[in-house]
C-alpha cells in the first residue's frame, strides 16, 4: 500500500510533458554533403519513432542544401525542417543553435539527436544548456520505453568501461544525446519515399554573428576509421611497433587503413587515432582483419557490425574468434606477408574475401609450420 502510495506521488510530481512528441534528428553537413552518422541515426530515429508511434523528423541547416532535406526524406524522416541563408554555409555555434531553439520550441520533440563529432558535440551542448535540458553524450546504445512513460534510455560505457550506463531525462524536454559514428546502420535510400518539407526561416544576421569564419582548411591525409571499408588492426599479440609495418602494407594492398586496440596504443605502438573500440572509433567497414588482438568486450563493441570479421591469432581460445567469419590460427609474421603477397596479385580484380558458406571448412598451409584455418558460418 505504501508502495503504490509513493508510485502515485510520483507520477504526480511528474511534469506533463503531453505536448512534446516526435524524434528530431540534426542532419551534420559540410559543404553540402551530410556526414554519414546523420543518416544512420536516422535508421535509429525510425525504430525509436515507431515504438512511440510518432513522426520521425530532421533538421537541415546551411546554404544551398534542399537537396540534403529530400535525401533525409529518402532516408527514413517523415517531415524535414529546412532553413538555408547564406550566413548559415559555415557552421558557427550561435547562429546554428538559434535556428535549433527555435524549432524545437516550436515543433516540440521528445527527443532531439545529434552525432558525437565535433561540431555535434558542440551543437548539442550548447543547445542542452540554453533550454535547459539533459545530454547524453557519446551514446552506443538507444532505445525507448513505450507508452505512457516515452523516456529515451541512451546508454554509453561507465566506470572504464566495465560496464553500460542507461542515462534517463525525466524531469525535463526534450531529451538529448549525441550518438557515435558507425554504432547504428542507415536504412536503405529509398527514392521513391514522400515526405514533408518545411522551411523555416534565420534567426540571425551576419552583422549579429561575432565569429567569423575566414577560410576552412581541409586537412589531406587524415585517418577516417569511421568512414572506412577496410581496417587492418593490431593489438597486443603483435609484440611491438614494428610489426605495424606488416599491418601497413597489407592495409596498402587491400586498399585500406590501419586500426588498433586499446592495448596496442597504451603502449605506445601506434597513435590514438588509429584506435578502435569503445574510448577510440566505432566502425562499420566491409572487412575487418584483427591481427594479434584477443576480442575483449572493450574492442568488438567497437567493430562488431563489420560485414567481414577475419581474425589471426596464435591462440586458438582467443575470443576473438567468437566474432570472425574466418579464423586463422598460426604465426602472424608468416601469416600477414603471405596474404599481402596474395592481395596485391589479385588487386585489379577484387581485394575481398569470398562470402562466408554455411559450412564450416579447415584447410592446411603449405608452409612447414602448419596453420590451421577455420571458418564461422553465419547461423554459428
């Protein structure tokens, strides 16, 4: 009786939030071409929309980007604010909040997106602070409660990474989280997908914006784990850094970039920027080849929704294996170079590995130390 009591205060001291429905995403842009995380938590957006049963929206800001308003409607949004002015090409913190305030007062979400790069980052909390409102930041995970409750439970790693904290808004709307890159999956373009356009208008003028942006130097040859389709990453079972020279030029053979676990870049092998893993890059590449790394918990949430997981090791229980399509137990230093010198043959024709069967098969190299090679099937 106390129990239910206590429940009914509760739920009276809760604010009615009654007016506040939908799920808005802020699509990121630069120079009129979105970053694919805005429309992979589009994809997100859509299964958190449906469970509420309620509109799935974006909001498009920047200068000549209509087209970025119909692509989001491709993507998934049932309707798309869109505000272009020229003051709004570059991004700049305060005219880009003002014009999210602004829509958020008025259309109301329950929930507002952004993507964890820098500029969401700094989008997102500059606009938490103003409402106010709760910001998750850096989520890997989201999900909604269904009706009557509605609360987003956005869940990140905690307590060096261990474990998973859920963080919940209760007491306040919208609710907010920015979202990793490669962590959720875009749903397919679909062309022939309707959806509502609304423009709305800036807030700000140019003579109003105190910062100005001079000029916008691209940095060439920068690492974009993120946006790769192939990694070759190492980890501890490599024994140093020279062995990232290996791991280098089968990455130039297969046509893509070098990755590590955290374990390699704490011991200062190789940069922070090549690490993967849940306090380094989350990808989503179409091959992912593990080289000398065990598949802690801490590294295969971060490459997990790869299309093609090849893993070597010398240790026939790493669990690593648990994650590979393919596995192949032996000698890196004898394992790497012979696929390097494979890879770079068959170049001009393909740089992928055949489609996993569903039947397990184990062969033998022809090297005098024998290397066995096992496959995962996709129903094991």
């Amino acid at each position: 009786m106390a129990k239910e009591q206590a429940d009914e205060l509760t739920e009276a001291a809760m604010p009615d939030w009654s007016a506040y429905r939908g799920v808005l995403i802020v699509v990121e842009q630069r120079d009129g071409e979105a970053k694919k995380v805005s429309w992979q938590l589009l994809g997100e957006g859509r299964k958190l929309a449906t469970k509420l049963e309620a509109p799935l929206m974006a909001l498009v800001i920047g200068e000549d980007v209509a087209h970025l308003a119909e692509e989001a409607i491709q993507y998934g949004a049932d309707r798309v604010y869109l505000c272009e002015a020229p003051e709004l090409r570059d991004y700049r913190t305060r005219p880009y909040s003002r014009v999210c305030l602004k829509l958020i007062e008025e259309a109301k979400p329950e929930i507002v997106l952004f993507g964890a790069t820098a500029t969401g980052r700094d989008l997102a909390g500059a606009i938490a602070t103003h409402l106010p409102t709760g910001l998750t930041a850096d989520t890997t995970q989201l999900d909604v409660e269904p009706p009557p409750s509605r609360l987003l439970l956005a869940s990140r790693p905690a307590f060096s990474e261990k474990m998973m904290a859920t963080i919940l808004c209760k007491q306040y709307r919208p609710q907010m989280a920015t979202a990793r890159a490669g962590v959720f999956q875009a749903l397919p373009k679909d062309a022939a997908r309707q959806g509502e356009i609304v423009r709305i208008d800036s807030t700000m003028r140019e003579e109003e914006i105190a910062a100005q942006v001079l000029n916008f130097l691209r940095e060439t040859g920068k690492l974009n784990l993120e946006e790769a389709e192939i990694i070759v990453a190492g980890g501890r079972g490599l024994g140093g850094p020279e062995a990232f020279k290996l791991l280098a030029e089968l990455a130039e053979a297969l046509g893509g970039v070098v990755g590590a676990s955290r374990a390699a870049v704490d011991a200062g092998w190789i940069g922070h920027e090549h690490q993967v893993g849940q306090t380094g890059a989350t990808v989503r590449p179409k091959l992912y080849v593990a080289v000398g790394i065990s598949g802690a918990v801490q590294h295969t949430v971060g490459m997990g929704q790869a299309d093609v997981v090849v893993a070597i090791n010398k240790d026939a229980k790493a669990p690593i294996f648990q994650f590979a399509h393919y596995g192949i137990v032996g000698d890196l230093f004898k394992i790497v170079p012979a696929i390097t010198e494979e890879a770079r043959k068959r170049k001009p024709q393909s740089s992928m590995p055949p489609t996993a069967t569903d039947t397990p098969v184990s062969a033998r190299s022809t090297s005098s130390e024998e290397t066995d090679i096992r496959e995962r099937s996709e129903a094991g």
